[in-house]
C-alpha cells in the first residue's frame, strides 16, 4: 500500500477483495497554530481516525472535510460503493454503519471514528456470494448496475430489519435507492426471495 | 466542499460552550449541513460534531405520563419505538413517512426541525434573490416558480414553505422542544419554533448561537391520531401539502380535535379557529366543511398554487376521519 493512497488499483483487483491493510492518507499541510490552550484549539484540521472497513482495521489523518464515502472511494480504491448525486438523494453510496445502512455521502469520516463499516466489497464469503447477490443476478434485478451495489446493501438492512413482509412493504422500505433503469419490480422480488432464503 | 476545522463535543456542557463560539456550525445527524455546505449556502469555519454527547438519546416515559425524546435519537428510533407507536401514532407515521430509511438511520428527531426550505433560489447553485439565502436580495419565487410554496403566512419578501413531515405532527401534539444555553435553557413550542416571514422573512427558527436541542417533551396522549401526506411520489418524496390529527372522541362527538397542516407556510400551520368550532360537534356533520372553511379563511395563494388551497383543507377533512377511524 502507498503512503499517499493513490496507487491505481484495478477493479477487479479490489472487487476481488484483496484485504487492504491499513494506509497512511494524505494529510493536507496544515498550518501553524498557536498553541494558546483556548478552546478554539480543540478544532483540528487534521483527525486521527480509526475504523474497521469489511473486517479490516484502518487508521486515518484525514481533512476534516473528507466523507466517508470519499474516504472508501478515493482513500482505499473500494469503489464498489458509488458517488451518485452526493446529497444523499440516490441511495448509491449506501453502506452498513455497525450494522445499519447509511448514505456514505451525508457523514464526515472523522465522525465514524471507532465504528465499523461494511462495504458491498464485505459481503461475500470468499468466493461464494451474499445471497442477496445471488438473488439480484438470479432475478435479473439490474440494467446498468450503477445503482447497484447500494440497492444490494440496502436490501441486506431492509430483511435484516424485517421490513419484506410484502411486495408493497419491500418497495416502501427501499425506496430509499433510486434506480434509473426502473428495475423496480426486478429488485423488489429479488429482496422478496432473499429474505425467504434466509429465514 | 471548503475544509474546516472540527472538533466533537464530549458533553452537553462541552458541546454548548463549543458550538458557542465565533464562526461555529452544529452538526448531528449530518444530512442537512452537508449539503448546505456543498451548495454553498453556508461557509463555516468550524464544526462542532455534537452526535457523540452522551445522554441526550432515547425514549423514555415521563411520571407525567408523556414521554421524552433525546434530541439526537434517530428518527427511525424514535417511530418504532413502541412508547411513539402506542401513544403517538401521528409522530410515528410523519417519520415513517419522511426521507428514506437510510437517512432516518442518520438524522436526528432534534436536528429535523432545523431543516431549511426546499425552495429552488434558496436552494439554487448560482445565486438568485432569496431573502434566506442572501438577506435583502428579494424573494425570486413571488413572482417566479411557487407551485409547491406558502398559501398561510407568507409575505413578499418569502413564499417558502418549512418542508419536515415530524415537525407537523409535534405541532398537533403540542410538543415542546427542550433547550440547553447553560444557563437553564428554554421551552419552545413546536408549533412556533421555526420563524414567519412576518417575523424575519431571513431567519429560519428561533434557535440561538450557543442553544441546543436537548429533548422533545409529548403531554400524555388521550387521544387516537393520523397523519396524511399528500405528494407526487409515492415514497422518499416532500409533502405537497400534510395533516396531523390528534382527536379525543366521545362516541361520534368531538370532545377536542387539534389540526395541523404541512408544507403550507413556514411553520406547521394549527387550524385553531377549525378546532375551536369542532368542540362538542359530530363527526360526519356538516360542521365539519363549515369549520374548515373558517380555519381556511386567511389562505391566499400565489400565482401558481392555488390548487394547494383545496387540497389542504380536503387533506385535513381526511386526516380527521383517519384519525377517527371513521371509512
């Protein structure tokens, strides 16, 4: 791994999941301060950030600007969660927050400090997929795929949470990830057989 | 996004004396200043992340009755929590029935009520007369495009509307949020927590520098209640026009009804006068179209949205059957 996380990696090579061990990112120079002890002081620039990606350990100096999903996209190349619209209207950058699903683009990485995060590059057993995976490729629940990867998360949450008592219930409890293809109907039986599998 | 320096409170005390500082912007849930911050709306300097402040998330009963809601529990905490779904159906449903499932994983029941207008100029990339985004630059959507805009309240310096879903229905339950300043804080109703024009067509709400939400206090709830939104999607979209109902029946008598309306002017708008007038009437009388007509007196349009009149009122008169449980 590359002191300034910007060596180019493949995507498949990140798909593949190779385990990424912890980077040092970028920190942006950061300017004098005069170290007064008042309470302005405890505003930094840069964080230290620690957290557990996809079982994995990392720890961060991050600009306080930095999301997480451009931490996850643009720090360690895990570009299967996607940037859509960044304003947390599409759904494509959906990830699991200690277990819950979250729109990537609406949180600052230094407040995830200490958490954990699971990406879609998390989901599968080695080689063998996460059965929502298998569900959406068996129901043909994707076009173009970009939205993909956040309606598959998303979908893990929703069973997780038990909201696929219905098709109706299904599409209310995803329609939180907009897909342009109008796969609609594909995904919401794609989620509706995946929670069966799993019960 | 412009950087800025960042800094996460520790306690309630820490986060009011931080968030008390010059050129200082709160952020909780997060999913409303980011996107301020990316528009450009506002540019500050310093933020104090107030979203690890122990002690101010939960539900919890009061001995009154009521219940108390941390401030930042987030709001698909607070809708299925049992206490809401039991006693406050209206609450639970305006959450349910706002954002999307992922963002009421991040925001937070305190944070909602600071959401600002959807206004296109307010929200605009290029910058255009908005008396909120640039104060004393005029109002763009007077004259301009206001289908989805104020018929109460508005005045030609902002047409906008306030867009929440739960605000509207702490407003029928005449819900107080609870504020800390460190010097005992204050008790500011629901219902007129966020400004009309009238007051200061810039502002927003009536939230001091250095003030917080710290809770939501809820009376205990005699009453059955419903929440209706009206709006071009089914799901994940804003309201075109809302209504909270809290009834207390008496058989097919209205002992007390207590309305409030969404989407319709700068804060949840009550119908008192409707309310007064339904004390004491049956439901499925004619009173029920003559009250409404009375709290509808004062509505004026704009010049693209006088279609919201009548489908507010008709939101209302079918939030009151819902609430009723009457098909």
């Amino acid at each position: 791994m590359s002191e300034d996380g910007t060596k180019k990696l493949s995507r498949r090579e990140v798909m593949r999941g190779s385990a990424l061990a912890a980077g040092v990112a970028t920190i942006a120079p950061i300017g004098a301060r005069q170290a007064t002890g008042s309470v302005t002081d405890r505003f930094e620039h840069s964080n230290h950030v620690v957290m557990e990606i996809n079982g994995v350990d990392h720890q961060f100096d991050l600009e306080s600007r930095v999301t997480l999903l451009d931490l996850l996209r643009e720090r360690l190349h895990l570009t299967g969660t996607k940037k859509g619209c960044n304003r947390g209207e599409c759904g494509a950058c959906t990830v699991l927050l200690d277990g819950r699903r979250v729109n990537a683009c609406l949180l600052l990485a230094a407040s995830v400090n200490g958490r954990k995060v699971t990406t879609i590059e998390g989901l599968a057993d080695g080689p063998r997929l996460h059965p929502v995976q298998r569900a959406f490729i068996e129901h043909d629940a994707f076009q173009c795929g970009f939205c993909t990867s956040g309606q598959v998360m998303s979908a893990v949450s929703c069973i997780a949470e038990g909201h696929t008592g219905t098709n109706a219930e299904i599409r209310e409890w995803m329609s939180g990830n907009i897909c342009r293809c109008a796969a609609y109907p594909q995904i919401a039986a794609a989620v509706e057989a995946a929670a069966k599998e799993r019960i | 996004m412009r950087d800025f320096s960042y800094a996460q409170a520790k306690s309630r005390a820490d986060a009011i004396l931080l968030s008390g500082q010059p050129n200082t912007m709160v952020i909780a849930g997060g999913t409303e200043i980011l996107n301020w911050m990316r528009i450009g709306i506002v540019d500050p300097p310093r933020l104090v992340d107030i979203s690890r402040v122990p002690g101010i998330e939960g539900v919890e009963a009061l001995p009154s009755g009521g219940v108390r809601i941390g401030a930042l529990t987030k709001l698909n905490d607070v809708a299925q929590h049992q206490l809401v779904r039991k006693s406050y159906p209206v609450l639970s449903e305006a959450i349910l029935k706002s954002a999307s499932p992922q963002i009421r994983n991040l925001a937070t029941v305190g944070g909602n009520p600071m959401q600002r207008v959807r206004c296109p100029y307010f929200r605009a990339d290029e910058p255009t007369p908005c008396n909120k985004r640039s104060p004393g630059s005029g109002c763009a959507a007077f004259a301009g495009f206001n289908e989805k805009h104020a018929i109460f309240g508005w005045t030609k310096d902002c047409v906008a509307v306030h867009p929440a879903d739960p605000p509207v229905a702490l407003a029928a339950l005449d819900a107080v949020y609870v504020t800390d300043d460190g010097h005992g804080g204050r008790r500011i109703p629901a219902r007129s927590f966020n400004t009309l024009p009238s007051q200061d067509p810039a502002a927003h709400n009536v939230l001091r520098a250095g003030e917080l939400i710290v809770g939501i206090e809820i009376e205990p709830a005699e009453a059955t209640s419903a929440y209706l939104k009206v709006r071009e999607r089914e799901s994940y979209e804003y309201a075109t026009v809302s209504a909270a109902v809290v009834i207390d029946l008496d058989g097919d008598v209205i002992r007390r009804v207590r309305i409030a309306l969404g989407s319709v002017a700068m804060r949840p708008w009550r119908l008192s006068e409707t309310e007064r007038r339904l004390a004491g009437r049956k439901l499925k009388s004619d009173a029920i179209d003559s009250a409404l007509d009375a709290g509808f007196a004062d509505a004026r349009p704009l010049s693209s949205n006088g279609y919201k009149i009548k489908l507010a009122r008709n939101a209302a008169k079918r939030a009151i059957e819902l609430a009723a449980g009457v098909t």
